[in-house]
C-alpha cells in the first residue's frame, strides 16, 4: 500500500544529532523521550543511543561529526569530566555530569539530574524550603537530589549503609548523616530512596520498615523498574503521598531539551512517551 509521504518524518542533510553514551545502554528510555519531543514540536532533530567504553574517543568523535548534545549515564557520568573543555558550577559541585552541550565546538558539561529531582518533589510538596527531607543514600544520585534540596534551601537529612561515605556528603552540604539504625529517630516530612534497593529483581526490599512509614507525608523513590517498589507499596498502603521514579526521568530529560533547543519542552508528550513504554496498559 501507497504511504502518504507527509506522515513520516526523515532525516536529511541538514538535521541535527544528539544522543546519549553509557554502557549499557540499550534499555535506556531517552531515546524515546527525546524523540516523541522533537517529532512534537516538528524540529529537524534526532536523538541515538551510543554504547561506549571508549569515552575519550567517542568524544573527539562528537566533536568531529557535530554531534549537538548529550546525555550521559552509568558509568561515564564522572570519568567524563576531564574530557570536556568546560563544566558548569552545579555539575561541579555534584561531582557529574549528565548533560552535554556542544556549543561551537566546545564541549559543555552540565547536570540536570537534580532539576528533575526538585521538579518531581515540587509537584507533590511545593516549596521546599520549609521541609525537612531524608534522603536514603549517598552514591552519584544522592548526590544530584541533595544539591537540588540545598539549592531550594530544604533541611537534609542522609542515612547510607556505608556511614562514612553519607557522612562526606552531608559535610559538603550542610546536611546531617544517620545509619539506617537510627531511622526510627529521625524526623522528617519527605523520603527520597536514591539506592538501587528495591530494583529489579531485588523486588521485596525497602530500607524503611513499613511501620516507620505513617510519620512521612511524601515518599519519592528513583527507582522506576518496576515503576511500584516495595517502598512506594509499603508507603501507599501507610497513607502517605508516593512518586515514582520515573517524575524524575522526565524532569531531567525536559531540562536537558530545553537546554539543547532553547525551547520549551513539550512535557505532555514527554510523559505519555513514557507512560506507554513502562505503563502499557493504563
Ligand atoms: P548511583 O550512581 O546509582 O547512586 P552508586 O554511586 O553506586 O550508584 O551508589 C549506590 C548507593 O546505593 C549507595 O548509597 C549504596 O550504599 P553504600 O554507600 O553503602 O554502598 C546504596 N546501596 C546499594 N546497594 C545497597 C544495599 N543492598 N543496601 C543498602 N544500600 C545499598
């Protein structure tokens, strides 16, 4: 049968590239995000996924094809830093990078990992600068929630496993640091799980025991696979507000789109992206 030819959309000579590198990468859901917004919006764009171990010569490669921006992901975030020709403060201060823009053939690093982390909180909670947020963890992602929560001027709260390495965070932003003994103590009105507990196929695993749980009126988990951890479960069942993981996905991907296009994203498309991808039968 015959196509209308004004339905697909094609590349040509003049589109633009973007793309995210990691290793591995053939689950990521960036693609997909990306994408749907440029179709959305009708942009002659389009976004790959690149699995890369070598980093510094995929790099020299996006400079020479003009690849014009980047998301980076596991395990690259960090060791990327030193290849490019500028980071901005934030992505400094967490010590990642997620985001790259090429601007003139200069290589910009950026994170927007904890806009996506604030915006998914602000939507449930509002202002942040009254709460009071404990935040379980305190590898690479925490570090992207917590520099979000001390730039809105929320009180942080960090309880890890390795008490040590949540001790070191908390020193760098003003934050006080717990075991996960000490939780029955701890006040505060929102959870941020930033820990792969929980994730497949660690399904039946939260590090909150569920009658900890009625004193919190938010939880928020990062986790989005599966989309309800036992954590989100436990906490719905408590009463309290949930998120899941993937509010912040969307938040992070809408702020690096915007930063490549200098155009509003389009959010609604953005989300039902997702929503068909991990929710197939709502
Ligand atoms: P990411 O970049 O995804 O944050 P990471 O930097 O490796 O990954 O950090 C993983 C976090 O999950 C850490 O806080 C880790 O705790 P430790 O610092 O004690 O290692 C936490 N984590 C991973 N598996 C865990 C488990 N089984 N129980 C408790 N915490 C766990």
């Amino acid at each position: 049968m015959k196509q209308d030819k004004m339905d697909i959309w094609m590349p040509d000579a003049a589109t633009s590239l973007y793309g995210i590198i990691g290793h591995p990468v053939g689950h990521s859901l960036s693609p997909l995000l990306h994408n749907r917004a440029f179709r959305a919006l009708g942009l002659n764009c389009v976004y790959l996924a690149f699995d890369v171990t070598d980093l510094e010569g995929a790099l020299s490669g996006i400079k020479a094809l003009g690849i014009k921006g980047l998301s980076v992901t596991i395990p690259h975030k960090q060791s990327i830093m030193r290849f490019l020709d500028e980071i901005d403060h934030v992505a400094k201060r967490i010590g990642a990078v997620n985001t790259v823009l090429n601007k003139d053939g200069r290589l910009i690093g950026t994170n927007t990992d904890w806009i996506g982390a604030v915006k998914a909180l602000e939507e449930e909670a509002g202002r942040l600068d009254t709460k009071k947020v404990l935040v379980l963890g305190a590898g690479g992602s925490a570090r992207a929630v917590v520099a979000g929560l001390a730039e809105r001027g929320a009180r942080v709260l960090i309880a890890n496993r390795t008490l040590e390495k949540a001790k070191d965070l908390a020193e760098q932003f003003d934050a006080r640091w717990y075991s996960f003994d000490e939780l029955p103590d701890v006040e505060a009105s929102i959870v941020v799980n930033t820990t792969s507990v929980g994730m497949a196929p660690d399904l039946e695993r939260s590090l909150i025991p569920s009658d900890l749980l009625p004193k919190y009126a938010i939880i928020m988990d990062i986790v989005y696979s599966p989309l309800k951890t036992k954590l989100l479960r436990d906490a719905e069942r408590a009463g309290c507000k949930t998120i899941n993981g993937l509010r912040m996905l969307l938040y992070q991907a809408v702020a690096q789109f915007e930063l490549w296009t200098g155009k509003p994203a389009p959010v609604k498309e953005m989300e039902h992206a997702l929503r068909e991808a991990m929710e197939p039968d709502k």
